[in-house]
C-alpha cells in the first residue's frame, strides 16, 4: 500500500447517520455508572448542622495546639540537651576532683613515711645486729619522746563510742608531752623496742614537733627535722587513741578519713606481726619488756 | 473570623463527616481534626481550585487517615455473608431524602463506607483506593459492590415500610 493511500484512508471522514448522538446520550444516561455519578454529586453537596458546641470544642482545640510547638521544637531538646551537659560537667568534676584528692593524699604520705620511718628502721636494725643489747652505742638513731602541742579541737578527733579492742598502739599520755622545738637537739628518753625478728616497732615516741605557722615540724631519731602541714595534727593525735569505725570504703570519709584508715592499716600491720607491743610510757609494759630481755638473755 | 469561616464550611464538612463516621462523636471528632487541619495549613492554599474543594479534601484526607491508623477494612467482613442486591439499585437512592441517603451511609460498615465514600462521591479509582486505604484493587472493588449491595437492599426495605404506611395511611 502506498503511503499517500494510507494517509487518505487514515484522514478519512463520513457523517454519521442522523440521531446517532441521541442514542448514545440517552444510552450513557441510562448507565447505572452515570447514576452513580449524579447520587455521588448530590451526596458531595449535602450539608448537615453540626453540634451547637462544636466550635468551642475546635477554638479551644487550636488554642492548645498554637501552644505546642514552642514546646515540642525549641525548649524540650534544649532543655534535655543542657541536662545532658550539666550531667556530663558534674560527673567530670566529681571525677577528677576526687582522683586529685586521693593521689595528692598518697603522694603526701609517700613524702612522710618516707624519710622518717625507713631510714630511721634499717639504721637501728643495723646498730642492734652489731650489738644487741648495748642502746648506747646507737643513741643517735634511737628515737625521741614526742614533744605535741595539744590542741582541744585536735583531741575532739578521738572517737569516744569507739569499740575497737586489742588495737591499742604504744601510747604516750598527751597530757604529759612536752613541748620542745624543731631546733633541740634529740635525746634519749625511752630505751629501743624491737619485736621478735629484732625489728624496732613504730613508736609514737618518735615524733617530736612543733608548730610554726602551718606547719609541723617532726624530727627522726637521726636529728633530721620534716615539716608537715598542720592538717596532720588530726592523725597524729589519732596514733596516740584507739581507730575509729567509718563508713565502708575510706574515699567516704573525706580527706582526713582517708589518713585515719591508712594509719589504722599500718597500726594492725604493726599490732599483728609482732607477739609483743609494749608501750613506751606504761610502767607495766616496762616491766614486762625487762623480763623478755632477761629471759633472753 | 476563623468562626466566620467555620460557619460557612462546617455544614458542608460535617456531612462529609458524618458519611466516614459511624456515630455522632466520632463525626464532631473529625470535623474538628478537620477544621484544625484547615486552619494551620490555609496558607497552603493557593487559589488554583475552588477552596470548598480544597477544604473538602483536607476533610476526606483526615477521614482517610483515622481510618487506616485503626485498620478497619477487616471490620466489613462480618457482612460478608449478606446478601448482596443488584447494583442497579443503588439508583432507588436517588428517591431518599438527603438525611436518609447520610444516615444510610453511616450505618455501613466503616470498610464499605469508605470505599463507597471515595468511588462514588470523591470519585477515586480502585486504584487511588487502593494505594489510600492500604487494601488491594480487588478488596476495593468487593467492597464497594457489597456495599451497594447493603444500601440497595435497605433502601428497598426502607421503600417498602413508607409503601406500606402510606397505604395504610
């Protein structure tokens, strides 16, 4: 087929017969479809009078809801999020604030333990092994009284409820202490007491202090002085009472808890490796060391 | 103003309401779910269309919406035994008052009146239906002749009850 044939055939027209559209309106109107229509049309206009209240209910409706998103989009994730901050800020605080506390307290004790109690233990194990038994010949590394300033508040310390048995250090009487100065030469007031391996035992006697300003000045049995703050008034009173019970764990109590706890360590450490813990100032203790020397002898 | 604006389109809308619902609260519900729509998005509206339309939509989309958050198509199963009327007689509906055809409408079954609603008053697609309704083409199409089927038959029996007194009359 040529392609100008098929394009007359394609663009080709006939009237149709006369009354053809009549016949279709009235088919199309006729099709339960097109009624569908009209009762959808007619449905879609009705109207019907809603309750009386309705619009209260509706203005009261868009008052609550012209509220909401000031709520819901500015405050609320504000407010969580500098909760969140708040948190996070306090909890490094607390964080660091007690790791501070706690390393700056073993690092102090470190410093006094340190030059007092080891030299001064090695130097007289050493004088004693070469000859037990004459004190004399070591007065120089033989421990002094303690010569402590007492102060009420500092003896307020002391627990009076306090329960604890068998943990009595060797004790000084406080009130009998006397005052002396960092500057005095050490002498020799009590003999040297040594436990069952010939270690000398911790003694209280070996503080000698005085306060000047701030601090306290402690002198080991070789003359050598150390200041330390005034702050450990509280402990060294402590050493001359009985402990006292706290609170579970020792980062509950504070700063000063923390040092009782340690020295209540060391006391037991010195109370349970040694059979005998005479006092320095108790007669009877006194009495009882004479007789172990001489039976050793 | 919003009140005047609300007097001139509530009555239509509850209607509209009315037809998607199946009781009194559950219309004035969402006639006021419908009108709060309206209020906060009428900046929307950019005068393309007759707002009445527009209005209109935003009512039906509502309606569409609480009907799909309580998953109701399901519900019209518990017709599904009825008996099921030519759908030419549908077209008796056109002899029922205006109130009569609404609260006809609104005692379906909320499956049948929503897809009855969209096909034959919004004039939706079973496929617009469909996609709407989150149901199958071929549930659209079910429904819907059931439906007419329900209203054919209680539009007949309503017919005959007026018959009836008005002989006796």
């Amino acid at each position: 087929m040529s392609e100008s044939l098929r394009n007359k055939l394609q663009q080709a027209e006939m009237n149709p017969p006369a009354g053809s559209w009549e016949a279709i309106a009235a088919a199309i109107n006729e099709t339960p479809l097109n009624k569908e229509q009209e009762i959808g049309q007619r449905i879609a206009q009705f109207e019907l009078t809603p309750p009386v209240l309705a619009w209260e209910s509706i203005e009261a409706a868009l008052q609550e809801n012209n509220k909401q998103p000031g709520k819901v989009i500015s405050i609320r994730p504000w407010y969580y999020a500098a909760a969140a901050v708040a948190i996070a800020v306090l909890g490094i605080w607390l964080f660091r604030s007690n790791f501070s506390k706690t390393s700056a307290i073993f690092a102090e004790q470190k410093k006094l333990t340190a030059p007092i109690f080891q030299p001064l233990t090695s130097a007289i194990n050493q004088a004693i092994e070469k000859n037990p038994f004459q004190i004399s010949s070591v007065q120089k590394y033989v421990p002094v009284r303690a010569a402590v300033t007492v102060q009420p508040e500092m003896i307020a310390v002391s627990n009076p409820d306090d329960n604890t048995e068998d943990l009595e250090l060797p004790s000084s009487d406080i009130s009998s202490i006397e005052k002396v100065t960092a500057d005095e030469v050490a002498e020799i007031n009590a003999p040297l007491i040594k436990d069952s391996k010939g270690n000398i035992i911790y003694d209280t006697d070996l503080l000698k202090q005085s306060i000047k300003g701030n601090y306290i000045s402690v002198t080991a049995p070789d003359g050598s002085t150390t200041r330390i703050s005034t702050k450990f008034l509280h402990q060294l009173n402590y050493l001359h009472t009985s402990s006292t019970n706290g609170p579970a764990h020792p980062l509950m109590w504070g700063k000063n808890g923390i040092w009782q706890w340690q020295f209540d360590r060391w006391k037991k450490t010195i109370l349970y490796n040694q059979e005998f813990n005479p006092g320095a100032t108790n007669f009877l203790d006194a009495l009882e060391l004479l007789e172990l020397l001489n039976e050793a002898q | 103003m919003q009140k005047a604006f609300y007097e001139q389109f509530a009555p239509k809308m509850f209607a509209v309401c009315f037809r998607y619902t199946s009781n009194q609260e559950a219309a004035q519900d969402l006639l006021q779910d419908g009108f709060i729509k309206v209020f906060k998005n009428l900046h929307r509206f950019r005068f393309e269309g007759s707002l009445e339309g527009w209005i209109r939509r935003i009512f039906v989309n509502t309606a569409i919406e609480q009907f799909r958050k309580k998953s109701l198509p399901q519900t019209s199963i518990g017709e599904k035994h009825m008996d099921v009327a030519d759908e030419d007689d549908i077209t008796a509906l056109e002899r029922l008052a205006e109130k009569d055809i609404l609260k006809m409408i609104h005692e379906l079954a909320p499956g049948y009146q929503a897809v009855f609603n969209l096909y034959v008053v919004e004039g939706y697609s079973h496929k617009e239906i469909s996609e709407l309704l989150g149901i199958s083409e071929g549930t659209s199409k079910s429904q819907l002749a059931r439906a007419k089927g329900i209203l054919a038959k209680r539009v007949k029996e309503y017919l005959n009850e007026t018959n009836k007194i008005r002989r006796t009359i």
